[in-house]
C-alpha cells in the first residue's frame, strides 16, 4: 500500500473541498486538514465512497503556535508521506491599522504566511529527498495588484508569491515542482460575513469564477512547472493592465488610492 498521501490544509470547504475531489478522482490518497472536524468527515466519507480512495483527517487550527510542527508529527506517527501539498487554508483578516487587538493580527499573520512556511519546512525536504513533488500555495490577485486599504490580506498574499518562487528557483530541475497559485474572486464560502457578502452581491457575476476551474488550472499549471498561475482568463488579462501607469493614472483620477 502506498503511503504517499495529497494533503490539502483548508479542505473543510471552498477550494480546499474541490482540491480534495480533484485529487480524489486521479486516486490520489488524502489527509485533510482545517478546524471544522465534522465537515472534513462528511467529505472525507464521501470521497472514500465515490473514489475508493483512502482519506485520512487532522482537525487543527492553523493559527495557533505550534500547529505546524505538530501536523508534521502527527503525518509521520500514522507511517504516511506526502507527495502533494496544497498550503489553501485562509480567510479574510483585521484591519492592520483600525482593529486593535494585537493577538489576533499576530494570529492572522501565523495562519496566512508563518504557518505555510512551516509546511514548506517540514515537508519539502523529504519531497526533495525522494524527488517527486508539487506544491501549490494559495495566494491572489490581490498579491500581485496592490490597493490602498488593503494593508493585511494582499500583503500576505504577496509572501506566498515570493515564498514560492524563491522556493521554485532553488528547486529547478528537481522534480519537486512548486507553484503559487493566484485565483480572482471565487464562489466559495469566503464571503459568507456580512460586509463581504455585500460586496459579492455589488459586484459583475461574470468577474466571479467556480472553484472547479480554479482547481484544475492550478493542478495543470503545477505539473508544467509553472511559479506563479493567476486563474481565469479574465484575471489573466487583467492583473498586468492593472500593473500598468495607464491603469494607475486612471485609478488615481478615480479616487482610488494605488501605491504600486
Ligand atoms: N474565494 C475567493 O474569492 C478567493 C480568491 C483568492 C484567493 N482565495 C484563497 O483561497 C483559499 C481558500 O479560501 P476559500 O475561498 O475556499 O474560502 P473558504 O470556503 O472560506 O475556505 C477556507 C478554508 O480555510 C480553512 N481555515 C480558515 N482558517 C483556518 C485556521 N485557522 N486553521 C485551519 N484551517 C482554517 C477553513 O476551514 P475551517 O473553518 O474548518 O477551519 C476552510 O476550509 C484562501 O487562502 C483564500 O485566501 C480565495
């Protein structure tokens, strides 16, 4: 029986669940992983159901100080490897500047950049060690185009892009591929609070993709090899007009507020 083993952090929902159905029907074995223990079951029955595969679960917050290392231990006493690491746990966060509860930013920060570091620590080496593997860590749009006002979730976003191509560099010709994935606005639960629902309804339906065509495009652009994949035809065509001064001088006759 192989032990090699897909593990995706997050899976609970979202793109997290579809990574996990993805995977699950090329008959990858799976460890899931997020906070909600009752929701990573019901999927992870489902998916031993529908594609005879065999899935394991952690139920872990990724916040906390020490849940990497300890996710890391918990992999190895149950005698499994991982060849697929997707690092898609995350969530909207406080506003750096008007929230004042330092805990929680610090929190947020653990979960969105320390701890994906921590999972390229403890399992990249063994990738590498056996030369096979592909990593996809899930970072954004809003990685790449910076927006004034938004000064937490687009910053650590911008780490993972950084993280993961630093790493990419170094494992050129390795066969341990990694790959920041950077998808636009997604149909998931991630704006499931109040003010972001709002948004989600004030914005175009076309600007909003499903996370099956998220999913399939990164698990396609890991294979190739590629560093960085922003999903969507639409997001393609329009991160690099955003980056441009063009776009910039029209932003800022706007009123909106561009630092890049
Ligand atoms: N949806 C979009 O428009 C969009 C666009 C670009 C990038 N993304 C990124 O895509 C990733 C997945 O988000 P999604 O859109 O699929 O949202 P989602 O449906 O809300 O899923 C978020 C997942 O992260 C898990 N999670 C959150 N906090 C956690 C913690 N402290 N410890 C462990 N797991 C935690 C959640 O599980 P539990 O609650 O069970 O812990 C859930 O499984 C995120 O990194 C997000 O930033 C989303």
């Amino acid at each position: 029986m192989s032990t090699a083993r897909a593990l995706i952090t997050g899976a609970s929902s979202g793109i997290g669940a579809e990574f996990a159905r993805q995977l699950a029907a090329e008959g990858r074995n799976l460890i899931l992983v997020a906070r909600r223990a009752d929701a990573l079951q019901v999927l992870a029955e489902a998916l031993e159901t529908d594609f005879a595969v065999q899935v394991d679960t952690v139920s872990l917050d990724l916040s906390a100080d020490d849940a990497v290392e300890s996710l890391f231990k918990t992999v190895q006493d149950r005698g499994l490897t991982v060849d697929y690491l997707i690092n898609n746990a995350g969530s909207s966060g406080p506003d750096l500047l008007r929230d004042r509860d330092w805990q929680e930013q610090q929190r947020y920060i653990e979960l969105m950049m320390t701890s994906v570091a921590g999972m390229c620590h403890f399992f990249v080496p063994e990738m590498r060690e056996r030369g096979f593997g592909r990593v996809i860590n899930v970072a954004s749009v809003a990685g790449l185009v910076t927006v004034a006002g938004d000064h937490s979730y687009g910053p650590t976003k911008a780490y993972l892009v950084a993280l993961s191509k630093g790493l990419a560099a170094t494992l050129r010709g390795e066969n341990v591929n990694i790959l920041a994935l950077c998808p636009g606005f997604t149909h998931t639960d991630f704006h499931n609070s109040e003010s972001l629902a709002k948004m989600k309804r004030a914005t175009p339906a076309f600007i909003w993709y499903d996370a099956d065509v998220v999913v399939r495009e990164a698990l396609a652009a890991v294979d190739k090899g590629k560093q960085v994949w922003v999903s969507g035809r639409l997001y393609r065509l329009l991160v690099p007009i955003l980056r441009t001064r063009l776009s910039r001088f029209v932003a800022g006759r706007l009123g909106v507020k561009r630092n890049y």
